[in-house]
C-alpha cells in the first residue's frame, strides 16, 4: 500500500492524537455499543454472563444486536446467572423462534448451556478460561481456542459422542486457529481484563493482564487502521490485529489496547477522523 502524502508519519505524534481521542471517549456513548447491556447488572456473576452473550452477538448492524441481546436477556429475567443455575436444560419456548443473521434459538440454547455447564463445573467462565491458559504465549490466542474447545466439550455427556456443531455456534465461538481475528471473542476479554472506562475488569491475577490483549479487529477498526499506518494488511484478520497491536504496544506496552474505544466508536458512528498517517518506525512482534 502507498504512503499517504501531506501527513503526519510520526508514531510519536500519533500516540498523541490516539491520547487525545482515548481522553474525548472515554466515557461516551454507551449506548452504542453491547457493552450497555452489561452496565444494568451489579453482580460480577450476571455481568460475566451477559458479557460473554453480548459479546458473541455482538455482528451486524447496532439496532439488531441490541434488539437480539435485549430479547435474550429478557427471558432471563433480573439475574441471568441465576436463571442459568436454576435452568433444567430444557427448550426455552420463547427463543424458539429466535434469529439473529444465521444463529437460531437453537444456538443460543446451546450457548447458554455451556456456559451453565462451565460455571457449574468451574465456579466462573473466568475460571475455566485461566485453566486453559498455559505460559508461553505473548497474547490470549492459544488459551481462547483452548477456551472455546472446552466449551464445545461441555455439550457432550461424558462418554458419548461429540455433538455436531451447528453453523451459528461455530460462528459464536470461531476459532482463532483458522487466522480469523476474533473480533467478538477478544472484545470480550478487553471487558473482562481491562478496568478502564466502560470495561469491567472482572478477571484478575494469575496471567490476566491488560498487556497481552489484542486489538479487536472488525472492519470499522481495520479501515481505520489501515489508513493511519497500524497495519498493511487488506483484510481484518488475525494477522492484520497483532501487527496493529505491535504498533500500539509501542504507544503502550502496558495496555496497547486502550485506543479500541474511541477507533471502534469513530468507525460505528462515522465520526469524522483527524489523525497522522503511517508511522516510520518497525513496530515490535506482538
């Protein structure tokens, strides 16, 4: 990809402008992300249910995640942990005519069976996400596909056959291993791990630390990367999130992740963009 003319190249003047707009965002707009969902519940329990749901439904267009998630939620009741420890496993009426894209009721039901399963098994999906997260990686790839296959093991009574996997669960819970960037998967760890603005901060100790996060790469923060120098990748892949995150990790080693709010929020909402272009500099592996 060309350089752009007539702009900043600097990495050091863009980790000013990428300062300045972490200041300007954050705290707004909420409401524009599912994230919003998470805010109306107190308990940690509820908060990492509605989390781990919000962030998987988390494609498409704003109004039909909300309207998605909200319907969901709303079978669930005040306490979605506890609806989930109560819950005898058997089809929910409500949801069986659910669509939201390609993932049906079905799916969901699926969805939300794992994760009774693990917080029964486990005390927390944080918990069962930290058994899986072995040392070594620099990033959170490996033990998110360790986390998604123990998920997918939790369908299967022991003994039996692995239960076939449906297009829509597969797409709740992708893995990284296929190259694909997992944006809704590590969307969801920026929410647990990082205590800043609207995160939640959740899971703490042992490994969890801002430090290995990658940025969550759809579209809207591609473009936007690909046009102030983050990465020359052309499609929003895996690939094209860790050499975004290098980049940022030279801003901020500690927590590279910081900018996601105010990127992914000037995509969503199509505000307009003042930033430097390409930096100069060879940005460390991630």
């Amino acid at each position: 990809m060309r350089r752009r003319t007539g702009g900043p190249r600097d990495l050091a003047l863009l980790g000013e402008h990428l300062e300045t707009l972490r200041q300007e965002w954050r705290s707004r707009r909420l409401d524009s992300d599912p994230l919003v969902f998470v805010h109306r519940y107190a308990d940690p329990a509820d908060r990492e249910v509605v989390a781990f749901l919000s962030a998987s439904l988390a494609f498409g267009r704003v109004a039909s995640i909300q309207a998605s998630v909200g319907r969901v939620l709303e079978v669930m009741g005040a306490s979605p942990a506890e609806f989930l420890a109560a819950w005898d496993e058997r089809p929910i009426p409500p949801l069986s005519r659910f669509v939201h894209r390609w993932v049906t009721g079905s799916d969901v039901q699926d969805f939300l069976r794992m994760v009774k399963r693990a917080r029964r098994a486990h005390g927390s999906l944080g918990a069962l996400f930290a058994a899986g997260d072995e040392d070594g990686p620099a990033d959170y790839v490996a033990a998110l596909s360790s986390f998604h296959r123990n998920l997918f093991l939790l369908l299967s009574s022991p003994g039996a056959a692995r239960t076939a996997l449906s297009r829509g669960l597969r797409f709740l819970l992708p893995s990284p291993a296929a190259g694909s960037a997992c944006k809704r998967s590590h969307l969801f760890l920026r929410w647990m791990i990082r205590t800043e603005g609207f995160d939640l901060g959740l899971w703490t100790g042992g490994r969890f630390t801002p430090a290995r996060l990658l940025l969550p790469m759809d579209v809207h923060v591609h473009r936007i990367s690909n046009r102030i120098g983050l990465t020359r990748r052309k499609t929003a892949d895996l690939a094209a999130s860790r050499e975004a995150t290098g980049w940022l990790r030279l801003l901020n080693p500690e927590d590279p992740v910081a900018y996601d709010w105010p990127l992914s929020r000037l995509g969503i909402l199509s505000e307009p963009m003042t930033l430097p272009t390409r930096p100069t500099r060879t940005p460390a592996r991630a």
